[in-house]
C-alpha cells in the first residue's frame, strides 16, 4: 500500500550537492507556481473540497499552504544570511495555520499570486548566494538536523512537487 501522506517519498538530505543538483532544485522551485495554477486554477469549489486521503488537508488548504510555506522558507533564508545568530529555525504550527479563515474560506486566486510573487524573490535570491552563504545553517528542532541552504533549497523543491502529488491524488480520487 502507497503511503499517503507522501506522494514522492520522504525527504532525505544529503551531506552535499552539487551546483547541478542544486540549480535543479532552484528550477523545480521557480515552476512549481505555474504547476500549481495550471492544476488548480479553474478548480470548482467541489473539487477544492477533495482530499487525497482521510483526515488530510483539502486541495484549498494545500495551496494556501504552499504559499505559506515557501513564505516561511524564503523568510529562514534571508535570517540565516543576515543574522548570525539565528541558528533555529522560526516553526509555525501548519496544522493550526490550515485551519484559520484564510486557509479554509479565501479564494485560491489570492495564495496563487502570493505563491508566484514570493517565489520570484525566493529564487532570485538563492541564485545570487555564495558558497559561504550556502553553507550558513540552523538547526530545525522538529526534524533534528541541522540544514546547510543547500540543504534547505532541496527541502523546499520537495515540498512543493509532495504537495503536488497530493493535490494530483485528491483530484484522482
């Protein structure tokens, strides 16, 4: 039985990558936006209202949460870089966060938007770091590890492409 929760598989980090992998990553980041608009956008509020499994987040909730999370992503980015004390990543509670009027009433026109304009700058400056700065890390205390950008940058690629997967099921199903 396929599990669920991951369409892709987990995350597994790796110790290194190379600029290949990593400009990869960056890629799969910059056109996840348009991949989500072209699945989404003309979704009728039925179709919003599916889930790819029991007691899962519904396809609005998932794309509200993108643009949340690539938010958050692009944010611990720019703290790394610019502070050097910040070495524990800022958590939000996802889960509470999908629950609030925005996630679950607000038309998905309005995260596409945030998603694609947040996405931009996010890219951009991932492009422009250094090998210094990538290195730069923090540690995330609900996973245990600490993350190098690099690292960060393939957590974020395989967040968006799992998410896709799951909005891919809830409309299959």
């Amino acid at each position: 039985m396929t599990d669920r929760r991951l369409p892709i598989g987990p995350f597994v980090t790796q110790e290194a990558y190379s600029q290949e992998e990593l400009a990869t990553f960056i890629r799969i980041i910059e056109t996840a936006p348009s991949a989500f608009r072209l699945l989404v956008e003309n979704l009728s509020e039925e179709e919003l209202a599916k889930t790819y499994r029991d007691d899962s987040w519904n396809v609005r909730q998932l794309v509200h949460h993108v643009a949340d999370i690539q938010f958050i992503h692009y944010f611990r980015m720019k703290k790394a870089i610019t502070e050097p004390d910040y070495k524990e990543v800022t958590l939000i509670d996802m889960n509470v966060w999908t629950l609030l009027p925005d996630s679950l009433l607000s038309p998905i026109a309005d995260s596409l938007i945030a998603f694609e304009g947040i996405t931009r700058r996010y890219t951009f400056f991932a492009k422009t770091l250094t090998e210094k700065q990538l290195a730069i890390s923090y540690f995330h205390p609900v996973r245990k590890l600490w993350f190098n950008q690099k690292q960060a940058i393939a957590m974020s690629a395989w967040h968006v492409e799992n998410h896709l997967g799951h909005i891919r099921w809830a409309l299959e199903g």
